[in-house]
C-alpha cells in the first residue's frame, strides 16, 4: 500500500504545491465562513484570535505535509532499482541497436555503460576485438521515470545514441546495414533480427525514445 501511494506522488509531483495553495485558499473561505465576516466587529485581539492564528496554523500544518510527502516520495524514488533502455539509431533514423531494461548502478554512468552495452550487444569484430562506434555528439538523455510493472517498481532511465556511420560487421557476419540487434529484458545475449523480420527495418518501440 505504501509503494502505491508513493508511487502516485512521484506521478502527480508537481500538482503537489498546487494542491496546498488550494488547500490554504480553501482554509481561508473556511475561517471567513465559520467568522460570519463580521469584519466591522474585528479589533486587534480578535483578529488574532478568530483570523490570523487558524490561518497560519492551519497553512503551516498543511505545507508541512506537502512538503514530507514530497521529500518521502524523493527518497523512495531514489531507493528503487534504476534500469536503463538503449537504443542506437543510424543517421537515417532505423534503429540497428535496441536494448531493454539493463541493469544501471548509478545515473552518473548512463552515457558509458550505454556504449558498454551496445558494444555487447554486438559482438566482437572479425578480428576478434571490440568493436567500437562512431558517435554524434548529440546523444538524448531522457527525463527518468518510475515504472510500476506487476507489484515492483524502478527508476526508467533512456538514452539514445545517433551512429555517424555503421560499424563493421561482426565475428558471426551480422551486420547492421541488414538488420539490428534487440537485447530483451533478461535476456543473456543480444539477438539479430534480419531486415525482412523487421518491419520496414524500424522496431516498433522507437517512439520510446
């Protein structure tokens, strides 16, 4: 029940101050109602008492809420597992590399451990060495996101990677100029998946990233 309702909190973050500008709104019509607006009869004592005290205390409380709900929500979210989907694009815009929910030990190591991956979702060259990608600069870090998925949640990280040119193809003769490689959630290895087997060479989670 608690990761439920923190997990709607991380959702709807931002209406969170919304809400408690609304509350106190809604706290000052209540002291207004409740006084009768008996403004004429208002001096310095009574003010205090039927006016200024239960607003103030009652925003304070309020605030105070929205504020350690906020700050519980960050927390949790911090302490969930982080994954990472990858997805490498040639400069026509197919995706030849496509990973799903890899492991991430820290946010701080996406743009690495993303070339990390590709690189093992590829394979070895002919040579029998790494092969490496030529890379533009821009790569796209997507805003994180927690996803609830059965009764476990994690952090969603994605990154995309745009290739100046393909690489050669690799040690099984797979090359990306005719088809691409999909590496599934919890998959050991990544598979190759032939243009033909491809619709239109494109896969049809692209628009994720």
């Amino acid at each position: 029940m608690r990761n439920i309702v923190l997990y709607h909190i991380t959702k709807q973050r931002k209406l969170l101050p919304l809400i408690a500008i609304l509350l106190t709104l809604g706290t000052i019509v209540w002291v207004v109602i409740s006084n009768q607006c008996d403004f004429g009869e208002m001096n310095q004592d009574n003010w205090w008492i039927k006016w200024f005290d239960p607003v103030i205390g009652l925003s304070t409380f309020i605030v105070a809420i929205v504020i350690w709900l906020m700050n519980t929500a960050k927390y949790w979210e911090d302490s969930l597992d982080k994954k990472l989907s990858v997805v490498y694009k040639e400069s026509g815009g197919r995706t030849v590399i496509q990973i799903e929910n890899a492991f991430l030990a820290h946010e701080g190591d996406i743009r690495q451990w993303g070339q990390t991956l590709g690189r093992q979702a590829v394979g070895k060259g002919k040579d029998g060495r790494d092969i490496y990608f030529d890379i533009n600069s821009n790569i796209v870090l997507e805003k994180p996101v927690v996803v609830k998925n059965n009764s476990t949640y994690f952090k969603h990280y994605s990154v995309l990677f745009m290739l100046t040119k393909l690489p050669p193809e690799n040690i099984d003769g797979e090359n990306l100029e005719k088809g691409m490689f999909l590496w599934d959630e919890g998959g050991t290895k990544a598979r190759f998946i032939p243009n033909e087997n491809n619709e239109n060479g494109q896969n049809t989670t692209d628009n994720q990233l």
